[in-house]
C-alpha cells in the first residue's frame, strides 16, 4: 500500500521489512519448536507482501511459519510490540500478516495453535510419513547422514496434495515463480529428503529440495523423441553448501541418459546460483567423459563433439558449448602465451557472433537508406573500439566464472 507519511511521520515507524520479520523452522519434533538455531530466513517476499517487501502497521513484527518436516503439516504464528490504532491515524489500519501467506499454502494443511500443531507432529500422520513415488537414489553424506531421491509424476498416488504443500517454498527463494499446473501429465517431479533413525520412534523423513522437469516433445525429430527442461530447483536453506544440489542434478541426469528417446536437457530461464551449479556437475561429469579429452577439445569445439555430448551425456548444444569452454580452459597452459591467446581468440569469436549478425543487418540498412539517415541510424550504434572493449569485459567475467568452477571441481574430488 501506498502511504502518505507526510502526513502522519509517526507511522514511518510501523513500517517492517517483511524478510526480517519472517521465519521458517523445519520441524521434526516437538522439541524443535523451542529450538530458535532451527530458524532460517526467506530469500525474498516480494511475492508475497508486494513489491516493496514491506509490512505495515507493526512494531517488533515477528512472524513464524514452522513447517513440518515431512508431511509438511504448518503452523503460522506472528508477535508484535506494537500496531496502529486507526482511531489516531485517520482510519489508516494495519496491513494483513497471515492472508498473505495463507494464500501460497495448500487448503487444510495450517493452524494457527501452537498446541495443535505440537499434537500432530506426534500423530501417525507425521511419525508414519513415508515419501511418495518410487525412489531412485540412495546415500550417505560424509558425516553419516542418509539421503534418498523420491520421483513422482501427476499419476503417483497421493503426491498431488503433498505437491500443493511444498510448492509454497518456491515463492520465497525462486524469483518469478508460479506454481504449475499439476494435471499436465508431462511433469516429472524429483524430491530429496533426508533419512533420520530416531531411537525408540523409527525411521523418519524431512524433506530437502526438489526439482521440476517438464517433457518436451522434441519437434523437428523422429516420433516419441523428447527434450526434457528443468523447470525449477530448491535445496532449503538448512541444506545449502552440502552438496546436496549437485546430488540431486546428477540423479535427474542418470534418469534420463540411458533414455534413447530424450534428445538432450534443457534448462528454462535459469537463476545465476542454478547455472554456477550445472556449470559445476556438467564439467565434472565431462572432464571425466572420453567426449571431452584433452586431445578432442583443444582441438576446438565440433559439431561431432556437440553431437556426442547430446547422445551420451544429454547436453543441448549451447551448454555442451560452455562447458567445453570450461574444460578447455583447464587444459590450456596459462604461462604458454601462445596457447591462452588461442584460448581467448575461441571464446571471443563466440561472444562476437551477435556483433556480426548485426553488423551484416547494418550492411543491408546501409543501402536501402540515403546516406543521411544511414548516419542518423547509426548514432547509438558501438563503433569498432568500444566493441573490443565490451569483447573483453565480457571475456574476463566469463573466465573468473570458468576458474571459480574449475576450482570448485578441484576441491570436490
């Protein structure tokens, strides 16, 4: 909402940001709900309280949505030390706290009493919670903690209403994020939990992340041959930086590369975290390939190259095109100036091909216009110079992202 504060400067002190004011718990247990190290904050909420992120009305605002780990029962909950009196502010009252959130929530699946939900998370419910879907991965961490990789389609029973309740996540740590239409029987659904032996109580799960695919039909190609595309991916914040996101890449991966039908995998409008982490698996798994040996890649990027790429490790051609730029990279001796020079040339001819397109594009305006509008045209068009600078900036950003990745796969072996 829009507020005059002008007017009433008072009220620019009940104005709260709504990423502070806003916890997240996975919950296994009742003792979990006394547990404040258990907390973690969202990415963003821009998509839930308007574009500002703000929350007004409030002093001290503290919002919980506690979730539980596995069946993903919630309880929301807010506290504040101080709110608007519309009697003293022109009738101005304070904003909803709890709508919001109950709006990206699954139907039936909240309460807003802490003892009732203290009740469930020792129902069979939640201690008998089991995933759903048939699973494809199993394994220990090194610090001795199970995982498991569950995947799910529209048809798995009874995985429509948990989906309902773990697509709420995504709006607070996926920008732009929409939930998907379920009955499409084209989505593949690939979930990760964690796998935890509680003395005395049994085998209980919490999930950890999951991953969306849809199953293109792959046109222009033989019948039945498809092309799936990563729709979104979230490994929640307790989990982040344990290489969990690479575990659960690799397992949509093996899914699919004995599968002569898919053609290659695509991503749709990836976040810069997700391409980091692709860029990570998709070289580790190459440099590790026949496909890409040394021999083969400072030998230049090919179309054969490209094409075994696809058929054996599911790679479309531009990231097939990145990581062999990456790979390369690793196999060119920096201190040979006359490799690196090689190096650089290859990559920057690649980042050059849009200026060429639109050089020729230019060519063809230069003579369907007088002379005089052909310079009026050209005004805000970069000249040579400006261009080699622009080529270089984005090569060197391009190669501090190659040797961050190369350094991560280093450090992963």
């Amino acid at each position: 909402m829009t507020m005059d504060f002008g007017a009433h400067a008072a009220l620019a002190d009940y104005v709260v940001d709504a990423n502070e004011a806003l916890s997240f718990r996975l919950v296994r247990s009742a003792a979990d709900l006394e547990d404040e190290s258990l907390d973690f904050k969202p990415e963003m909420t821009h998509q839930i309280y308007g574009d500002n992120e703000n929350i007004f009305g409030y002093k001290g605002l503290k919002i919980k949505l506690y979730m539980s780990a596995g069946s993903l029962q919630t309880y929301l909950n807010y506290s504040c030390e101080g709110k608007v009196d519309p009697a003293k502010t022109d009738g101005v009252v304070p904003d909803d706290v709890i709508g919001p959130l109950i709006r990206v929530l699954a139907p039936d699946s909240y309460t807003e009493n802490k003892e009732v939900f203290r009740q469930y998370l020792s129902s069979e419910n939640e201690t008998s919670f089991r995933p759903h879907g048939e699973m494809v991965l199993s394994f220990t961490d090194d610090e001795g903690l199970m995982y498991e990789v569950f995947k799910c389609t529209e048809a798995t029973p009874d995985f429509r209403e948990y989906h309902e309740r773990l697509q709420a996540w995504i709006m607070f740590f996926i920008d732009a994020a929409s939930f998907i239409d379920f009955d499409d029987d084209s989505w593949r659904f690939f979930l990760l939990f964690q796998r935890t032996e509680l003395p005395g109580e049994g085998t209980r799960y919490g999930i950890v992340g999951y991953m969306t695919v849809y199953e293109y039909y792959a046109y222009g190609r033989q019948t039945n041959m498809k092309r799936p595309r990563i729709g979104q991916m979230l490994v929640l914040p307790p989990y982040q930086r344990k290489g969990l996101g690479a575990r659960l890449l690799n397992t949509l991966y093996r899914n699919y590369l004995k599968d002569d039908s898919v053609v290659d995998i695509t991503v749709e409008d990836p976040a810069d975290n997700f391409v980091r982490l692709r860029d990570f698996v998709d070289t580790k798994n190459c440099l590790a390939s026949p496909i890409f040996s040394k021999e083969r890649v400072m030998s230049g990027f090919t179309a054969s190259l490209a094409a075994a790429a696809a058929k054996e490790l599911k790679l479309c051609k531009k990231q097939a095109r990145s990581v062999y730029e990456i790979v390369r990279l690793h196999y060119t001796s920096l201190s040979d100036s006359q490799q690196y020079k090689n190096y650089k040339l290859e990559v920057k001819k690649r980042l050059n091909l849009p200026y060429q397109k639109e050089q020729s594009q230019l060519e063809k305006l230069r003579k369907a216009l007088k002379p005089e509008e052909f310079a009026a045209a050209m005004v805000n068009i970069t000249n040579r110079e400006q261009r080699l600078d622009m080529l270089e900036k984005q090569f060197k950003e391009l190669e501090t992202h190659y040797k961050s990745v190369l350094e991560r796969v280093a450090g992963s072996d």
